[in-house]
C-alpha cells in the first residue's frame, strides 16, 4: 500500500445522514435467525463491525411480508416478532456509534419450495412469469393483485425501519431476485405494465421505489441495490451502453432513489468499452446521484468463486482509493473480508496492513 487511506475515512452526508467514513458492510446473507428472528448474537455481530470504523452497515437480506419472500426458515424476516430483534440490532449498533439500514428483499423464484429449510414449502414461488431459469417455467405469473401486494409489504417494511430507528433503507434489487426478476428480460415475459420493454420491466422497482417515498417521506435515506449480473447467468446484462443504463436508471432516480449501490464481483472491471469507468463510475456520471462501489475490495479473489471453495488473499487497495480521490464513486462496500475481520475498516485506517486476513471460504460456515 503506497496512497493514503485519507479518502476512505472522511465522512459523508447523504439525505440528512451524515456517516463516519466511506465504508459500508456489504448485505451478506447468514441464516442464522431461528425462524426469521434475529436474537443477541445477530445484534453483537453487526456491533463488532460498527465498533470497528464500518460507517455504514447494510444488513443481510432480510425478508418482506409476503408468504414466498424468503427461501430459509432462518433468513430473517422484516415484520412481526422479528422486528422486536432488529430494534435491539438498532440500538446495539446506534450504542456503538455506527449507522446502520436494513436490506428489503424477496427472493421470488430463486426460492425452492422443496430445500430443507424452504419457509411455506406448500406455496408455489412468485416470479414475474414463472419462469425459474429462461425457459423454465414452474408456476403461474405473479397476478396483478400480488405485484401490488409485493410493493405493499416493502413500503410497510420501510416504514417499519424508520419506528424502530434503523438510518435509511435498502431495496434488493439486484443478483436475480424478484425485482430483478421482474427488470431482466431472461425471466420477464410479461404483457401487462410490468413487462414488455425495460420501461415496463423496471415498474416493479421504480413502483417500489415510489410507494417507499409515499411511507416514509422524501427525508429518509433510499438505497437501492441493482447488478448486472443474475445468479442465473453472470453474463447477462440489463444495459450493454451507457445510454441504455441511463435509461434504466432514470426512472428509479426520479421515483426518489437517494444512492445507488452497484454491484459487481471486481469493482475495478470496466463497465462499457472505451472508459475505465465501473458500473457505479457510469451510475454516478449519468444519475449525478451518490453511488456506493463493491467486489473483491480489499481480496484477490471475486465471491462467486468463494463459494465454490475458493479462498483469497488480502491485497492492497491502492486502485480503490486512486479511484474514490478522482471522485468515480462515493462510498465502498466490503463484504467477505468485513466477513473474516470484523476490525478490517480500523486496520485499513490504522495502517496495520501486515494484520489483513486471508478469506477462507470455510469462514462461510461459521459466519461470526
Ligand atoms: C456469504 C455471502 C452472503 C451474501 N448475501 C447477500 C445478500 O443477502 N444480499 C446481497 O445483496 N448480496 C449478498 N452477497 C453479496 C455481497 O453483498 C457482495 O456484493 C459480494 O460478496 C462482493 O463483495 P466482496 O467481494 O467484498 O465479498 C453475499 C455475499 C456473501 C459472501
């Protein structure tokens, strides 16, 4: 490491929030809440990562109230006794000095009714068309009626984070689950306004969006988080040009979205030919909004490959910070290796680069 880590520690202020520094938890799923509750350590978890410099926390997918949001049985939920745990997650983290969100999410037909832990195995799975893979069709289009009901439920979970405390919200949106679902062509065979083109697409999520603001007021921190990349196909792209992306992003901007988190597995990968610009550099340029970047910050390896048992090595971050100084994003989210060192933010800052750790993909299974 060779550039000051200065970049990476001064604050910054977005929709009345105002964080410590530039680094933000990535939403890293644990399933570690017996039945959708998260209990103590959940809570002592994420405050080890606030004590520890994390500016702001974006919790692990938790999980909106429609019958098939969620894919476990010990994912958390975002509604009922469940919230009762996130308020002493709040508190603990607030205790702490830290800032944290939640992650919104429903996983519509990346859930499979027939794993161990599949929460309501009896219920079909909701997707726009059905379809749990391009071309393979499991179940009936998501109805109107349930669409609506889907945007409901994560406007109430927005409103339910800012009674209980939680700093601002984030919308999943990305990585193939169900609002991204509904934004891929791959998976979105709909004739109605949520289909057809990418206008007709986004609806579910600039809907989301805008029924989030209705809740919560135009003063509240919005993120929403959007990939390229699907589970389903890591090749698939929702843009191929900066024109398209801009088209894609425009309407989520102007339903209220506050900062976009844009998530790629190497943040330092050119987005489009010709630039050396990433997904968030283009989202920044074209929205003018705040953009959070992410992937294999701070590792030699990207995360897909971790969970086919790969492990990485801590690497400098010297490209980042280059990055952040020329103002190509705002912020900075880091998963696996916040993963394995919950005190990786205060190393990084402290200059304790020698005490990095190694990402062990067997660090998945304890997850502490
Ligand atoms: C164990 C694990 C669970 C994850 N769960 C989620 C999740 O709930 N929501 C989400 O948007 N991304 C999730 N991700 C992706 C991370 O947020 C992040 O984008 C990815 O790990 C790349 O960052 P990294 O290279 O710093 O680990 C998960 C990643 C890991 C390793």
């Amino acid at each position: 490491m060779s550039r000051s880590v200065k970049a990476l520690f001064e604050p910054f202020t977005f929709n009345g929030l105002t964080l410590a520094n530039r680094v933000v938890m990535a939403p890293m799923t644990r399933s570690k809440s017996p039945d959708g509750v998260p209990g103590a350590d959940v809570a002592a978890y994420y405050r080890r990562r606030a004590e520890n410099e994390v500016g702001l926390i974006v919790t692990e997918g938790t999980t909106i109230n429609h019958p098939v949001s969620s894919m476990d049985v010990n994912i958390p939920n975002f509604f009922g006794p469940s919230l009762e745990g996130w308020r002493n997650v709040v508190s603990e983290v607030h205790e702490a000095g830290g800032k944290i969100m939640p992650q919104l999410w429903h996983v519509g037909m990346a859930r499979n009714p027939s794993a161990p832990n599949a929460p309501h195995p009896e219920l079909p799975s909701a997707g726009p068309s059905g379809l749990v893979a391009p071309g393979k069709k499991v179940s009936e289009p998501m109805s109107r009626a349930d669409v609506q009901a889907v945007i409901d439920a994560f406007a109430k979970g927005a409103a339910d984070a800012r009674k209980i405390g939680f700093d601002g919200v984030e919308i999943h949106g990305a990585h193939g689950y169900l609002i991204d679902q509904f934004f891929w062509a791959g998976l979105n065979e709909r004739t109605d306004e949520f289909g057809g083109d990418m206008l007709g697409r986004e609806q579910l999520g600039v809907r989301v969006v805008e029924a989030i603001r209705r809740e919560v007021g135009h003063d509240y921190p919005v993120i929403l988080r959007f990939s390229q990349w699907k589970q389903q196909d890591y090749t698939a792209r929702l843009a191929s040009t900066p024109e398209e992306l801009g088209a894609f992003l425009k309407p989520l901007s102007d339903a209220g979205v506050d900062v976009f988190h844009c998530s790629t597995r190497r943040f330092w990968e050119p987005e489009f030919e010709g630039s050396s610009l990433n997904l968030a550099g283009w989202t920044r340029k074209l929205t003018g909004k705040p953009t959070i970047t992410v992937g294999s910050v701070g590792l030699s390896g990207e995360f897909i490959g971790s969970f086919r048992g790969e492990s990485s090595t801590a690497t400098g971050i010297d490209d980042l910070l280059e990055r952040l100084d020329q103002g190509e994003f705002d912020l900075v989210a880091v998963g696996r290796a916040l993963l394995v060192d919950p005190a990786w933010a205060r190393k990084i800052h402290e200059g304790r680069f020698d005490e990095l750790k190694a990402f062990k993909p067997e660090a998945l299974a304890t997850l502490s």
